[in-house]
C-alpha cells in the first residue's frame, strides 16, 4: 500500500477549477443538498420504533419486520456504486431532481401502501433516492470546499449521515403516539415536495460531464454481492426466530464469490479507466484504516437503533412515544457535538479525536450488555445512549474527512461511493446480525423455560455483547488514522 494514489491534475476524471466569485453558489448548492439530504436520510431508521407496531398490523414476524429498514439499507448498497457513474456522466441537477422524484414517490407509496409487500417496495424506492443524495453531497463538498476547512463542513454532513438516523426513531415515536404508522410518510411527504420545487428551481450545475460507460456486469455483480451477504444474515436470523428450515450458506456463499468477481472485475476495469467502483481508492492506507472504522461505527450505529426499540418496548413495557423521547437525548448530544468536533478536527486532526470516540462506544456497548434487563432504569438507559452518541459524533466526522481527504480529487466520486456503499451495508450487516444474536438468544431462552420479557432480555443481552466485543477493533484502529497529507498544506484548489 502507498499513501496516495498519483493521479493526474489533467485526468479527466478531475474536476475543473472554479474561480472565486463563485463561492455564493457553492454554498447555495451545498446548502441545498445538505437539507435535502436531511430529510431523505431521517428516513432510514423512521421505522424502527415502528416494527413492534406494524409486527401487530400486518401480522409479520420480527424477522420479516427488520427488512423494512434492512431492504432500505440493502437498496442503498446496492444502488450507491453507481453513483460514481451518475456524477461523472451527468451534472448536479438533473441528478438531483432524479434523487429527490425517487424519495418523493416511494414516500408517497408507502403513505398508501395496503400491505407489507407495497411497504417494502415504497421502501426500495424510496433508498434508491437516497443512495443518490448521499453520495451527491459528499462528492460536491469534497470539490468544493478547501481542504483547510472540510472537518467544519464534514461536522454539518455528520448531522446529516449520522445524526438524522439517530432522532428517526424519535420523530417516528412522536407520530405513532397519536396516529397511525401511515403518518410517518404523510407528515414527511410535503416536506420532501417542497425541497424538490425548491431544488427545481434553486439548484444549478457545478460539475462538467464527460462521457464513461456503465459496466451492467459490474451492476449485476455488487448486487449479488452485497444483497447475498446481508440475505444470508437476514435468514439466519428468521430461522433462529421462527425455527424454519432455513440455510443462510448458499445466499451467503453467492455474495461471497459475486464479490470477489466484482473486485476482479473493478481491477481489471481500472486499468482502461472505466471501473462502476474505483479500488484504487484502498491503495491509500489512511482511506481505508478510515473505512474501517466507518463500518464498525455503522454496524453498532443500526444495529442498536433497531434493537433499542425493542427492548424498551418488549422488556420494559414503553410505548412508542417514550421510547421515541427516551433516544432523543442521544440524537440531540450527536447533532450539537458534530459541528463541534469538525472544528476540531481542523486544528487537531483525527489523531486526538478518534480514539477518544471509538473507547466512548466501546465503553456504552459494554454498559448496554451489563446492565439492559427485565428492570433497568430509563435513566440509565438515557446515559448509556448519550455516551454511546457522543462517541459516534467523535467517531463520524474526523472519518469522513480523513477518508475522502487522502483521496486525489479524481477520486473523489469513488471514494465516496465506497464510502457510503460500506456504511450501508455494515448498517444493514448491524441490523441483521443484531437481530440474528437476539434470536438465536431468544429461543434459547424460551427453551429454558424464560417467560416472554426474560427471553427478550436475554437477546438483547447478547446482541450488545457480540457488539461490544467487536468494537475493540474499533478502539485499535483508531489509532492507525492519521491527517491526510493535503490538509497539512495548502488548501486543494476549488474544483467542480
């Protein structure tokens, strides 16, 4: 492995200076997607607290009711790899209006969805929008914004990508306290409307298309690829909790061999330019300790945003709307702390933040795996989940700077996409395996004799302790991310 990857200023992959006077609509376009990317990223854990709820109204099990947020993060994955495609072959706004007309009608769809089939269906819909706006933003803001600033720039996108999936459960909580699940995509509908008239009309182009081709093996393998993986996962978990006949090797065994084919493939693409997914990108150590990291994070991130709902619920005996105001102080204490930390990350760099950050999370896995059980206080649970938020806000930022700012800006596009596709499919990998561990836990349980909330406990119990003890990878990887080289010099030049 290098430190960098040298590639060309004149590679037409890398985006064209912008002059100076152009620093209004800069901030004009990022202000835009950082909203818009707000609202359709608040949708990726909307319904978390929801799954005991729609368990009961459309009478599914909890291992088909994870899919509604698992097959959201599976679409993602799926979808993001071709994002660098997108933003490479078309400008910022047609790809924009694509983003926001997918979300807008996929919620749309899921308000008036009759059963379980079209709410997952809406759900594929509406991630596909949101794959392409996450990416979207990232890529604009790393050409954009001078290196010498990105971490406060990095901090606001951290409230976006991290912080928005954190208070979904509360926003879902508030609605389901007083109306029907349908509401949580009824009151999110005219929201995303307007931000895609205002979009329409606000958002212009600050990129220069060029022409590349779309690899459709390449498609058709990241998908086989990530969807088998996370397939097999899910149906570990469904047998563990109905005892069906269910083998997770062959979806499993299917990802696996797809993707090392894609790899093989991406490799063999690189080298006449036109890769869906450029791996060259790993080359740079400092990017991929940081992709590292953002996949422990985003394991333990959904993989306790789905199971807290659960416990508090089935255990303790909360409804929707304490359990919504319970995960609220978590969300808040990220949000504040995010824009925080950027600045810090501008004079300090990652090295004094993340290890910091990765120990926090450790530490509340720990405690959650200790002290969740049939008569823990709400108090406690509120603490461990605010320790376990602040050390995510210490966590995300530093990432997301260090990752795409070791990155020669050609690679930003990639980068990013790599970026997103891992975080994705670790959230979706957190979700399933945090539900396979409580079931497996659950059945045990129950075949001892344990009465409903003592088999739920004993899930949960173990879920946060497989957690905990992988986020002691965490806590030594943090300590292999540096400053990217570009940051400790002049800024980038402003690109677009």
């Amino acid at each position: 492995m290098t430190d960098s990857v040298a590639i060309s200023p004149h590679d037409p992959a890398a985006p064209p200076r912008l002059d100076a006077d152009d620093t209004a609509r800069n901030r004009l376009v990022i202000g835009i997607l950082v909203v818009s990317t707000f609202v359709v990223v608040l949708n990726e854990t909307v319904m978390s607290v929801a799954l005991p709820t729609l368990m009961v109204d459309l009478g599914i099990t909890a291992a088909t009711a994870q899919w509604l947020t698992t097959g959201f993060l599976l679409t993602m994955a799926v979808v993001i790899p071709v994002t660098g495609y997108l933003m490479q072959r078309f400008h910022t706004r047609p790809i924009y209006l694509l983003a926001m007309s997918l979300f807008t009608a996929g919620t749309l769809l899921a308000a008036l969805a009759p059963g379980f089939g079209v709410l997952l269906l809406a759900r594929v819909v509406q991630a596909s929008g949101t794959a392409i706006m996450i990416p979207l933003l990232m890529t604009t803001a790393m050409s954009l914004v001078p290196a010498h600033s990105r971490g406060r720039t990095m901090g606001t996108i951290s409230v976006v990508i991290a912080v928005a999936p954190a208070i979904g459960p509360t926003i879902s909580g508030l609605v389901l306290s007083v109306l029907s699940w349908r509401f949580m995509f009824v009151v999110v509908l005219p929201v995303a409307v307007v931000a895609l008239v205002v979009g329409a009309k606000k958002m212009v182009d600050v990129t220069t298309p060029r022409e590349v081709d779309l690899d459709v093996p390449s498609v058709v393998l990241s998908a086989l690829g990530f969807g088998g993986l996370v397939y097999g996962l899910s149906a570990l978990g469904e047998g563990a909790s109905e005892g069906q006949a269910v083998d997770p090797a062959l979806p499993a065994g299917v990802g696996v061999v797809a993707l090392v084919l894609f790899v093989l493939r991406q490799v063999r693409l690189a080298r006449t330019g036109s890769p869906l997914l450029d791996l060259r990108t790993f080359a740079t150590k400092n990017f991929t300790f940081s992709i590292v990291l953002i996949a422990l994070a985003s394991l333990v991130l959904f993989g306790s945003l789905v199971l807290l709902p659960i416990y508090t619920q089935n255990v303790l005996g909360l409804g929707t709307l304490e359990t919504g105001l319970l995960l609220l102080p978590g969300g808040l204490a990220m949000g504040l702390l995010s824009p925080v930390v950027g600045r810090l990350y501008d004079a300090l760099g990652p090295r004094p933040l993340l290890p910091v950050g990765a120990t926090l999370i450790s530490v509340a896995l720990w405690l959650m795996s200790l002290l969740l059980h049939e008569d823990t206080s709400i108090a406690m649970i509120v603490v461990v989940h605010v320790l376990l938020n602040i050390g995510l806000s210490f966590t995300f930022t530093p990432l997301f700077s260090a990752s795409l700012g070791s990155l020669e800006p050609a690679l930003y596009s990639h980068g990013s996409a790599v970026l997103n596709t891992v975080q994705q499919v670790m959230g979706a990998v957190g979700t399933a395996l945090f539900i396979t561990v409580m079931a497996a836990a659950e059945h045990t349980a129950a075949a001892g004799g344990a009465d409903e909330r003592a088999t739920t406990a004993a899930g949960v119990h173990l879920a946060f302790l497989v957690g905990a003890s992988i986020s002691l990878v965490g806590v030594a990887a943090s300590l292999l991310v540096r400053r990217p080289e570009t940051d400790e010099s002049a800024p980038l030049p402003m690109a677009h």
